[in-house]
C-alpha cells in the first residue's frame, strides 16, 4: 500500500483527486504546518454478516433453553409487565 502526505490546502482543493487515490488503494496523510493531523485510508470492505446462520443459531439456542426456570418468552413477558 502507498502511503503519501498532503498539506491541509491541498487536501482542501484537490480533494476528490486524493479520494480517487485513495478508493484505489493508497493512505494519505494529511499535514498541517508539516504536522501529521489526519489520515485518509481505504475502507476495509468486510464480508456481509450471515444474518440466516445467525438467525438458525438463536433459534438452536432458544430451543430448551431456560433461566432460573424460565423460557425466554416468559422472560420477556415479565419484562414487558
């Protein structure tokens, strides 16, 4: 990864260059009087959660389940009273 620096006036008027520079890969540091102040760096793209296999292991869990003698639908409804 290529990490470069940019004064604050740069950064300022050539911004959409920078976060062209930037999606593509490369950290940009950002100085203020020759001061590292701020850094622009490329968004970690994680994988999308597996929301269904989530859903299956709460479902997996619940089943039997119980505290201090009671479901988690009964918790609930104490709760809601």
């Amino acid at each position: 990864m290529l990490v470069s620096s940019a004064s604050a006036y740069e950064a300022k008027t050539h911004l959409s260059e920078l976060l062209r520079r930037v999606k593509a890969g490369e950290s940009i540091t950002i100085t203020k009087y020759g001061v590292p102040v701020a850094k622009l760096v490329p968004i970690d793209e994680s994988p999308e959660p597996d929301v269904a296999g989530s859903i299956a292991t709460l479902l997996e869990f619940r089943q039997g389940n119980k505290l201090q003698g009671l479901s988690i639908r009964e918790m609930i409804q104490k709760g809601r009273a």
